[in-house]
C-alpha cells in the first residue's frame, strides 16, 4: 500500500490527500490492521486532523464513496461543513487554518 507522503497537497491542505487515500484503502477492504485501527482514532494523527477541520471519518469515507475524483472528494466534504467555496483565501485554502497549508 503506498500513500501520500504527509506534506502532499489537495485544495492546498496538507494531510487531506493522504487522508482521502486511506478512506479508499479503507472502502476497498486494502487498509492493513494497524492502520485500520487508528484510522480516526481520536488521539491518531487522522483524529486530531477530522476535530481540528470539524471532520468525522464517516464525512471523509462518505464524501470519497460518494466522489469519481479528488475534487469531487474536497467539493462534498465543503458541502457536508458548508464551507465557503469561494475564492481561497490568501493564507489560506479550503478555508482552513494556515498551519495546515504548505507553501
């Protein structure tokens, strides 16, 4: 199984395209044991990310289910948290705090 590394970008935000990468390995039954435990666990690094954005994991898998693509995939997630979609903000993007964003 290969992920994205960490600091890889989706709508600008570092951690979301590894995060919607598990979801699909998580849907297809490929997400191995120990990653399928802390998969939105609270205290894992997928939990901090869903509370810090107002994410759940079953927002994320349901919005990847339910997505041909990665943009269709960050578009329902901002639906589901009716997110501005507006134009990003200079700092930052998918309207989220800067400390996630990579410049």
């Amino acid at each position: 199984m290969q992920l994205p590394h960490p600091l890889a970008r989706l709508a600008n935000c570092c951690w979301l395209p590894r995060h919607v990468a598990k979801a699909r390995h998580f849907l297809r039954g490929e997400l191995p044991f120990s990653y399928r435990v802390a998969y939105g666990a609270r205290t894992s690094v997928d939990g901090y990310f869903f509370r810090h954005f107002a994410l759940s994991k079953q927002i994320n898998l349901n919005a990847v289910r339910s997505s041909s693509d990665d943009a269709a995939v960050v578009a329902a997630e901002r639906k589901v948290l009716k997110l501005d979609i507006s134009e990003p903000k200079k700092s930052h993007s998918f309207n989220l705090p800067a400390f996630w964003v990579v410049w």
